[in-house]
C-alpha cells in the first residue's frame, strides 16, 4: 500500500469514527423526544416554542429560521458542492462512511474471489501490481457476509442514536430491554444495509448516493477539475499490462475513459497508484496522473481519452511486447 493510500485509509478510518461516536458525545444528533438538533452539546432550535407563546413576533421567527435553517444548510451545501467543483467526490472516497464500508468489503470478495463485486464479469489478474501472487481464497467468503451484517448493525445502531438519546438506545441495546419501535428499526435496518452491503455497494453510491450525484454534476460542470488524466501518446506501454488500473477500482470505472465515463469517480487515486506501481522502473512513471486546468480540458471527450500531454500518434507494436517490470506475463487486455 502506497503512503497516499495509507493517508486517505487514515482519514476514512477517523471519519467513520466520528459518525458513529458523534452522537454519543453530542457532537451532532437530532433529538426526537426534545424536537430539535443537539450541535456541540448545545440544543439548536428555531425558537418555535417562543412564538407560539408569544415571546417573539413574526420577524424575529423569520430571522431565526433563515440564521438557524436556511443559512446553515446553504453553507454546508455550497461547501461540499464547492469542494466537489474543484477536486471531484472528495468526500466520497476521502470521509464517506459507507465508502469505507464499501472498499473492506471489496477487498475480501477479491480475495475469495479475485472480483471486488459479484457483478464483475470475470476475474481480475492472479497478481498484485507489483508482481506479488494474488491467489483466491474461498475460505474468505465466510467472513464477506459475516462482516456486512456486522457493518449493517453498527449502521442501524449508529443512525437510531443520531435520533434517540445515545445512553437510552445503548442503555437497552446491552441489556436486551429495546423497545418495539427501537427493536423494529435496528432490525429492518440491518436486514436492508445487509442486503445492500453485500449485493450492491458500489451500485448503490454509483446510482442510489443523492450526495454522490450532486457531487458528480457539480464536477463535470466544471471542465477543468481535477481528474485522473492518460498519456495516451505512451499507450504501448499498456499492451502487456491486465489492466491494473480497471481492476483496483472500486467503483468498477475504466480510469483510462473520457471524463463522461467517468462521472462517479471517487477520486481515491488506487489506480494511479496502481500504474505507477506497474511502471516503477519506466524512465517516465506511470501513465496515469492527476491533472486539472488546460491540461484538463481534453476530459470533455473531443479528444477520445484523457491525455496528459499532447497527443502523438505511434505505432502499436505486437502484444507479445516486453513484460511489465512487475514480472506479469503478456495479456490479450490492451490499453
């Protein structure tokens, strides 16, 4: 695992702490029995209580909805949608909770089965990038669906404090005491997040993520955000590779394809580490890179793929070229 992948496995790792334990500390919750969000320990109301009896009038009631409703919600908007206009779903494949979730899941079904879904077509190559065996195991599919209950209860439990005081749904939670409604919402919870952790996950934040979509328009409305770009000029270099960087991504997208194709990018950077990894020992790295400004403009798709350089025509040689460096043998997978 490269350093850049080890960092953002450290900030999805904390981030997902944060979403579980944030309630329990009154980070962020709302609170159903008091009818209004907790923020830092502190109740965070729109002061209905104080007009309807009478203690504030109507303009004061419109203040403290825009400053309290409204206002914040358009920050927090245009901040996360700022973000994606510039760098891409950042926080998809950066913070998002149940990315996190997706990609450990990913990783066992590639070990039992060299797939990181069930949906994959066939499997992917039998070594690592750089060069090591990557045999399947088909012992780890008892761990695959084990684990995304587990992850599925964690969620349903999670999600019922952010709406029920913490120490009250733990507080029943342990000692088997959980009240119809408590007991009916973990339960039908977990039986869903079960069903999607393990047959769709990559679907789900592909075609089912609202903040995944909004995020994806907002980067390609912007032709020179950052993206993963191809030196398409250095496609040769491809012909004896299995496609590494197709096979480590975790939401199943062709990294080498126009910026169209690639509207859910997670901008998690596996396969640029993937290439570079394969192309160690070229003089010129790898070819996959992240680029945004001019050099980004290609990435409309006029150009066919993404380059990071100016295109240049050479000749494709036989794809019994020369081996990677990682010691792969030649594939019939072209670049």
């Amino acid at each position: 695992m490269t350093p850049f992948q080890r960092k953002r496995i450290f900030y999805q790792g904390s981030f997902f702490v944060l979403f579980v334990f944030a309630p329990v500390f009154d980070l962020l919750r709302f609170d159903l029995i008091a009818g209004h969000l907790i923020v830092f320990g502190h109740p965070w109301t729109l002061g209905l209580d104080d007009y309807l009896a009478g203690r504030i009038d109507n303009g004061q009631m419109a203040l403290d909805i825009l400053l309290r409703a409204i206002a914040p919600a358009l920050l927090l908007a245009a901040a996360v949608l700022g973000v994606a206009w510039r760098w891409g779903r950042l926080y998809c494949g950066w913070l998002c909770p149940h990315f996190s979730v997706v990609e450990t899941l990913n990783q066992l079904v590639r070990k039992a089965s060299r797939k990181q879904s069930l949906w994959d077509p066939k499997p992917g190559p039998p070594w690592h990038p750089d060069g090591t065996p990557a045999p399947a195991d088909r012992r780890y599919w008892l761990l695959v669906l084990p684990l995304a209950c587990a992850f599925a209860f964690l969620w349903a439990v999670a999600l019922l404090t952010y709406l029920l005081p913490p120490a009250e749904v733990y507080g029943h939670l342990f000692a088997l005491d959980l009240t119809r409604n408590q007991a009916l919402f973990i339960g039908v919870g977990t039986v869903a997040l079960s069903v999607e952790f393990t047959f769709a996950r990559h679907l789900f934040c592909r075609y089912g993520c609202a903040v995944g979509l909004f995020q994806s328009l907002a980067w390609m409305s912007n032709r020179q955000a950052m993206v993963v770009g191809y030196a398409r000029e250095r496609a040769r270099d491809c012909a004896a590779c299995p496609s590494f960087c197709d096979d480590v991504c975790p939401m199943r997208l062709k990294p080498r394809n126009i910026k169209r194709l690639m509207f859910a990018c997670t901008q998690c950077g596996q396969c640029i580490d993937a290439c570079a990894t394969v192309q160690r020992q070229h003089p010129e790295g790898g070819l996959l890179a992240w680029i945004d400004g001019r050099r980004a403009l290609q990435a409309d798709g006029s150009q066919g793929l993404l380059s990071c350089r100016p295109l240049a025509r050479r000749p494709r040689p036989p794809l019994k070229a020369r081996a990677l460096n990682a010691g792969a043998p030649a594939s019939g997978r072209t670049g």
